[in-house]
C-alpha cells in the first residue's frame, strides 16, 4: 500500500517542476520557439520523464496556464479581502486601493500574450481564456462595487464593468512594462481607470 502513494508524490513533484520550468522557458524563448527538450533540461528531467506527465507541448503549455492564473486569480482575491477601505473618499480613491492588488509582472504578461495569440489560433482553447477573464471579473467587481456604493455611486451593469476594468488593465500593462520607471504612463493607466469606472457607475448622492 505504501509504495503507490510514494509513486503518486513523486510523479507530483515532478509533473510540479516540470510547470515551473515552462513558466521561466515559455517567458523566456516564447511558445512558438520552446521545445521539449529546454523543458526537460530546465526542470532537470528526461524527455520520458516529460511524456509521462504531458501528452504534448500544448497540454503543459495549457496546464501551466491555468496553474498560475489560478493562483494569481487566488492571490488577488486575498488582497482585495485584506485592503483598508477606511480612507476610500471618492472614485480615485478606489483607483489607488485596488490597482496594486492587481499586479502588472512582465513574465507573467509575456505568457498571457503568448497564450492568447495561441488561443486566437485555437478556438478550442477559447474558452479557456473567457473563462480566466470572468473568474478575474468575478473577484474584484464586487469589491469595486462595494467600494463605489460607499461612496455614493450605484453600478448597475456590474458585468460590463468588469469587462471593461480587465480590458484596461490588460491594455495599459504593456505601455507599463515597456516604460516602468516613467510616473506619466503610471499616472495615465489609474486616469484610465478612473474615468471607466466614472463612466459604468450612477451618483446617488448617499453613502453607506
């Protein structure tokens, strides 16, 4: 009985290196240039080793993927529920409280490119990005609508707001990583989010 259970940690442990090793090949060489074989030789595993985790490059691309946007997804969650909405006065208020929470990090935004360009070439791989953009949407929607409520702003299409938040982040990260020590393009991306979350929301006048 004790030898599967050693077998089943062991092929964890390695199916495990194998995802971290992807995640720095993948963001390093890009999709299309990565083999098998930079995989095997970062993780430290033959190509056996690789197969039997892994039916093909695709299926670690694709298991990598949703490992990480699930435990950055899982990460912002954490953030958003530890934040001090004490000092929240006004809509860039909101801003400046809950764009840290939502990291812009250049490996993991080479990957998303990467993965995307892939999936618009695989629609089967389509829904996996819907899937990644409303589980975002969902975490931190209810918490900007908290936020805005308090002060005095009704959201009444939550939905199109988290579609539009997402899509700023999304477009604003890779003016960011290109100029990350330049405050005019920081200073623009939170004046972007600002007026979209302006725009998707209705003054009430009260504030809970």
């Amino acid at each position: 009985m004790a030898a599967p259970k050693r077998v089943t940690k062991r092929r964890g442990e390695t199916r495990q290196r194998m995802l971290e090793a992807a995640l720095r090949v993948f963001a390093d060489q890009g999709f299309g240039r990565s083999t098998v074989e930079q995989v095997c030789e970062r993780a430290g595993y033959t190509r056996g080793a690789f197969y039997s985790n892994f039916a093909s490059l695709d299926d670690l691309f694709l298991a990598m993927w949703e490992q990480r946007s699930t435990e950055l997804i899982d990460g912002l969650k954490q953030a958003l529920e530890e934040m001090d909405t004490s000092r929240v006065k006004d809509v860039r208020g909101v801003v400046e409280l809950v764009t840290p929470a939502v990291p812009v990090d250049d490996t993991w935004f080479r990957i998303t490119a990467e993965f995307t360009a892939h999936a618009l070439r695989n629609p089967g791989l389509r829904r996996v990005m819907t899937a990644r953009e409303e589980a975002i949407s969902s975490a931190i929607t209810p918490v900007i609508a908290e936020l805005l409520a308090n002060i005095g702003r009704e959201t009444p299409d939550q939905v199109a707001l988290g579609q539009a938040v997402v899509a700023v982040h999304d477009g604003t990260a890779a003016q960011c990583l290109l100029e990350p020590d330049n405050p005019v393009v920081w200073r623009r991306r939170a004046d972007l989010f600002e007026r979209v979350l302006t725009a998707y929301s209705i003054e009430t006048g009260g504030r809970s």
